[in-house]
C-alpha cells in the first residue's frame, strides 16, 4: 500500500530504486481496495498532528480503527483516486497508516509479497517480477544501420 501521490515527497525516506514516475505502484492501487486496513487510533489526528484524518477513518474498536471503504465487502480506500491499473494515487500519501508504510511491492527489495500479489491479481493485474525493477534499457546509440552516424 504504498500508491504515491504525484504531489507528496518525503525528504527522510530512502532514495527510491528507480524514477518515481516509473514505480511499479505507481498507477496500480491494488492493494487499496483489497482488504481492510486497519491500525492504531493513536496514528489518526487527533491526537497525531500528522496523522490520518479521523473523518477518513471508521472506528473497530477501542484500539483500532480502519481506513473507510476498507471495512466492507469489495473494499476501497476513501484516499484512494483513480482507476486501479490506471491512474491511482494516494490523496492522503504523506498521512498514510503503518500498514501502507510497510507493505511492500513485491520483489522490490529482492522479496516475494503475497499480499501484493494476491491484491493485483484481484484486480486482473499480473503479479510483480523482479525484472520490473530492473532499470529501463540504455538508449541505442544512433549510430545503427537504420540511423548511420
Ligand atoms: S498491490 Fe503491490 S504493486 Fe500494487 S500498489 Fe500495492 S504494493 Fe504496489
Ligand atoms: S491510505 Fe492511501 S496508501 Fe493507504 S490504503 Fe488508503 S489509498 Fe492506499
């Protein structure tokens, strides 16, 4: 669950492996509207300056609350927009709860991610393969039989 908002950086994370325009969760949004998203209350606002929005949340418990429209049958992140597969973002990236934190597309650091894998295929998406975080091919050089120097 870590769709990126084109809008939000974050200084203090790790460079990303590739062009964050390039990003395999970039677009995609799976994840988003696949399970139930639940967390800590303490990570809402109030009482964490920074954190999610309570108005986006719906209350489980005492402890625990969920990102609305994960909380239901087909589910769907109230913070997430676009089309899955297309054009999804996170509305609310840079306040997301530690369950988008730390889920992780697979293959990214070298590991599988079945509930990546299980979310895109899901939504019909194919599941991630270490080579979709190979870096993109160097350009050709123009000098080619078609394109003499
Ligand atoms: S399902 Fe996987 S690839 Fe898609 S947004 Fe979630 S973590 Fe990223
Ligand atoms: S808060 Fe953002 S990253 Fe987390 S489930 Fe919702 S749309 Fe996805």
């Amino acid at each position: 669950m870590i769709v990126f908002s084109p809008s939000d950086t974050e200084p203090s994370a790790p460079a990303p492996s590739r062009a964050e325009n390039d990003h395999p969760c970039l677009r995609c949004g799976a994840c988003c509207a696949s399970s139930r998203v639940a967390f800590y209350w303490a990570e809402t606002s109030p009482p964490t300056p920074d954190g999610m929005p309570q108005a986006l949340t719906t209350k489980l418990d005492p402890l625990r609350v969920a990102m609305r429209g994960t909380d239901q049958a087909q589910p769907r992140c109230v913070a997430l927009r676009g089309g899955i597969g297309v054009d999804a973002h996170c509305a609310e990236y840079a306040r997301r709860p530690s369950p988008c934190r730390e889920l992780k597309p697979a293959w990214e650091d070298g590991l599988p991610s079945p509930q990546c894998d299980r979310a895109r295929l899901r939504h019909g998406l194919s599941p991630l393969q270490p080579s979709d975080w190979l870096p993109p091919p160097a350009l050709q050089p123009l000098s080619s039989p078609e394109y003499p120097g």
